[in-house]
C-alpha cells in the first residue's frame, strides 16, 4: 500500500500553492490600489517588528510541517483498500453537512485557540507574539506564527475534515476555500467586488481591528462572529478614507482618536 494516494498528495498541496498564488495576487495589488489599502506602506515600516524575508521563511517551515501532519494523518487514517475514508455517493445533500460541520468546526476550535492564547499570559508572550509582530497584516503574513501555534492551526483544519467525514477530493477544495479566506483576512485591503466582504461580516477590515495595537482582545473569529458576540470580544468599525489616500479602519471604541 502506498503512503500517500495521488489525492491525498493533491488535496495536502493545492491548498499550499492557493496561498502562494492569492497573497502573490494581493502584493502585485498593493502599489496599484493605494486607494483600497488599509495602511500605508509608511505604517508597515514603523509598525511591524519582522520583515518581509523573515515571515516568508516562517511560512515556509509552517507549510513543511503542515505538509507531514496533513499525509501522516491520511496514512493512518486511510482504509486497507487504499481509500482515506469508505466511498459514499456524494450527494448535495452531504457535500453541504460536510462543508457546514467541517466550518463549524474550523471556527469553534480556532476561536477557542486563538482566545486562550491571548488570555493566557505566559502562552501569549512566548507562543502568539510572533503573529503579533505584524500590526500592519498583509497577504502571506497570514501563516507567520510560533511553529507550536501552527501545530495548533494545522490540527483544527485536520479535525475538520476527518470529523465532517470529507474526502481528499473535497478536503482540497475546502481546504483551498479556507486559504482563500485566510489570506484574505490579511491582506490589509478592500477591493471592490469581494465575496468575503459581501457573505462575511469578518473579513480584513474586522481582522484589521485585531491586529491594532490596542484591538488584540477583540475579534477573534474566522468564518463567524457569533463566538465573538457571545464571550463580548466583538468590536464594531468603521472604514473611513485617509487624508492621505486610501482607507482607515475604526474601531468604535476609538471616537476618531489615533491608537
């Protein structure tokens, strides 16, 4: 029996070069479409505490290690015929409970992981700080973490599937899905016309809020607000236009003073 099926193989590394290719998007976009940046390039170089270099590297290693989780976790998992999970007709019906639960799962977890890691003050300074070091996010500073954090990460996209029962065909496409909405969740910008701002209410402007030097204990969420809601971590803003050209995200609490 191989270690890894052709699938497997794809569905562990289609989601990696979805990254690639997105963030690349996002940073060609970047001195095109000043007028949609959330920051400007002067904010990132006061405010930010790591390079460019440096969270390219990081990435890389995450994504390694993201790798050997992902076609470990398919190799003992998958069945003595060489399939990861027995074959069902995948009907609408269960491709929809799939993605629901898979979702749900995703945004309770990562929550819950990412709240405790700021509540908790030893785990905070010497696990999620790194992430932190980016005041001003951009596109593929969305996987820049401590390598322990992106164990945590990892585990919660692997639950995910194996709880909702997905196979590796689907798992790609969701897994890409859940990239696309990471890397946008960092991208430090609002383009006209995006689906993560027409269908979430959390997108990059709310993640924006979170990565502020005095936002870090609000808006912890990934797909949903409602776990934010409920433990009181939601924090309203508004997006108003930089004197300077393009936009400034506001947290309500802020009443138009700078942090």
């Amino acid at each position: 029996m191989a270690f890894v099926t052709s699938e497997e193989l794809l569905a562990t590394l289609v989601p990696i070069a979805v990254y690639w290719i997105y963030s690349g998007m996002y940073v060609m976009f970047e001195s095109r479409f000043e007028k949609y940046k959330l920051h400007s390039k002067k904010e990132e170089e006061e405010k930010n505490l790591v390079s460019r270099k440096e969270v390219f590297k990081a990435v890389l290693c995450h994504q390694v290690m993201s790798i050997a989780i992902n076609l470990f976790t398919y190799a003992v998992t998958r069945e003595k015929d060489g399939e990861a999970s027995p074959k069902k007709s995948l009907t609408l019906l269960l491709l929809a409970k799939q993605l629901v639960i898979a979702m749900v799962v995703i945004d309770t977890w990562s929550f819950f992981v990412h709240w405790y890691l700021h509540q908790n003050k030893f785990l905070y300074k010497h696990l999620h700080v790194p992430h932190h070091r980016l005041v001003v996010p951009y596109s593929f500073g969305g996987q820049y973490m401590h390598p322990i954090e992106g164990f945590l990460d990892t585990m919660g996209g692997t639950l995910a599937v194996l709880l909702s029962g997905m196979s590796p065909r689907t798992a790609m496409f969701f897994s890409s899905f859940t990239i696309l909405k990471l890397v946008d969740d960092h991208c430090g910008m609002k383009l006209p016309g995006n689906p993560f701002y027409l269908f979430f209410n959390n997108n990059s402007a709310y993640h924006d809020v979170h990565h502020q030097l005095y936002g870090t204990k609000y808006n912890f969420s990934v797909y949903f607000d409602v776990w934010d809601r409920i433990l009181g971590t939601y924090m309203p803003y508004s997006l108003e236009k930089r004197p300077d050209g393009g936009l400034e995200v506001r947290r309500a609490d802020q009443e138009h003073k700078k942090d």
